[in-house]
C-alpha cells in the first residue's frame, strides 16, 4: 500500500514538475522581464502596442525609447489570449538610456498585443 501511493506521488510530483517547466518555457518566449522595479525607480514609458493578426503573415512591431533615465527594468507583457508572441531586445537596455524592443507574433494570423513597460531613475 504504502509503497503503491509513494510510486504514486512520485509520478504526480514528475507530472507537476513538467507542468510546471513547460507553463514556465511558454511565459518565458512570450514575456519579457529584465531587471527589478525598485523604490525611486519611475515609469519612463508605458504603452500598448497592438497589431492585428493578417491571413498568411507575421506581425511586428518596434518600440524604441530614448530617455535620460538609466534603465533599471524593462516589461514587455503578451497580453494575447494564447501567448503567442515574442518580444526582445535589438538595441540598449538595461543601464543604458534607450532600449530598442522588437515584439513579434511567432504564429502566422495571430495578433499582436504588448503591454511595454520601461522603468529607470
Ligand atoms: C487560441 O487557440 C485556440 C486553439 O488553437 C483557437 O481556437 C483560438 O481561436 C485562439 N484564440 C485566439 C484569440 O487567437
Ligand atoms: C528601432 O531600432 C531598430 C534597431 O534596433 C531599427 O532597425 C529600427 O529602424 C528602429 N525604428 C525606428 C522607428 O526608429
Ligand atoms: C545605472 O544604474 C546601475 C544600477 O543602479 C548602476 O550600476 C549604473 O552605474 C548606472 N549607470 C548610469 C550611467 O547612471
């Protein structure tokens, strides 16, 4: 008995774990999250960047902020139901004072829906 349920749980706990790297892997390709938002840091930019999907085609988008901030983070949230952007960095960044994003759908049809977030101080 006792050791049915221990072969058991381990397999729920190998299930969950798998579970949880795959959900892990798929926020990761859609969000981008770089850096900590700390006391004193302000919000340089937000923005929603939005695109509709086109039949047969990817959608992108660049934003490009130039401050005179240092950037201390940078969010690029995929707001589409199915997470199927992408979103990185072609330029600046972190300590810098700009940052070039590309944000991308990586499935044909699907919209583009960013929420962009940049911080500094
Ligand atoms: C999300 O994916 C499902 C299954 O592939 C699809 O039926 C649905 O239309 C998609 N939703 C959006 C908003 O793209
Ligand atoms: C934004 O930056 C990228 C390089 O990272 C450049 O290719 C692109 O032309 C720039 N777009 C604008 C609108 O400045
Ligand atoms: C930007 O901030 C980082 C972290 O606080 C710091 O190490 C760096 O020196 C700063 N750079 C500039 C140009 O102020």
């Amino acid at each position: 008995m006792k050791l049915v349920s221990g072969y058991k749980m381990a397999k729920y706990v190998i299930a969950c774990v798998f579970l949880a790297v795959a959900l892990f892997g798929l926020i990761q390709a859609s969000d981008l999250i770089l850096g900590n938002v700390n006391a004193g840091d302000r919000i340089l930019n937000s923005q929603v960047v939005f695109a509709p999907g086109i039949p047969g085609g990817l959608v992108s988008r660049a934003v490009n902020y130039t401050g005179i901030y240092n950037i201390t983070a940078i969010r690029a949230y995929d707001r589409t139901f199915n997470r199927t952007g992408q979103a990185h960095i072609t330029g600046g960044g972190l300590y810098q004072r700009y940052v070039n994003l590309a944000l991308q759908t990586r499935f044909i049809g699907s919209p583009l829906d960013y929420l962009v977030e940049i911080y500094g101080r």
